[in-house]
C-alpha cells in the first residue's frame, strides 16, 4: 500500500487499506485494533504500522512511503542477512560476509 505523504487522512487510510477509524480503533470488517487518533485529518503512517505491527518502509528517491501487510510483529527491519559460516564442497569455512557489496542470491530448502 504505497502513500505518498507519510501523513494521510482517515478517508485515504481506508480507501487504500481497508481500515477504518472508529471509536473502537483502527477497524476492517469484523476485526478492530486499539487506536487513537488525535486528528482524523492527520494520521501518522508510523503510528498506523505500530498498531497493525506491519513494517512502514520510506523510499526518499521517490518520496513515497510503503506500509506492509499486519506481520504480529515478525516483520522484517532489514535486508540484511545474519553472518553465516557454512563449509565449502572442500569442506572450508565460508562466511557470508565474505561476500558483502556483491549481489547474492540465497536459497534455502527443507524436506518438510
């Protein structure tokens, strides 16, 4: 859901989420979070993404702003993957750090 102004109206919130400012909160059909706006014509995305816990992501290129999906809280901050040290086919360490700067595409598979 892409914004452009980190700041919208509750009219604009629902048009392009779904979500509604009641009494009650932020609400989508059935389903209410606990919400409180000072001025309905200006709400903070970023207060908006604490209550739902979706990630709020800024492009300053672009100026726009992209808030996420609801996550329960396990939103990705970064793209920045955890130092690995896995062996090579040879059998030698080998840090994914040892690649930093480069573009790297990782793949992960489990029989389950």
């Amino acid at each position: 859901m892409i914004f452009e102004s980190p700041v919208v109206r509750a009219e604009e919130l629902e048009r392009v989420t779904g979500w509604r400012l009641k009494a009650e909160g932020l609400c989508r059909e059935d389903r209410c979070v606990q919400f409180t706006a000072r001025d309905a014509r200006r709400i903070p995305l970023a207060d908006v993404a604490t209550a739902l816990s979706a990630p709020l992501v800024h492009d300053e290129r672009h100026a726009l702003w992209a808030l996420g999906a609801e996550s329960g809280g396990h939103a990705l901050t970064t793209a920045t993957a955890p130092d690995l040290e896995l062996p090579d086919v040879q059998g030698r360490p080998f840090r994914l750090s040892s690649l930093r700067g480069q573009k790297v595409v990782l793949v992960a598979w489990a029989s389950w």
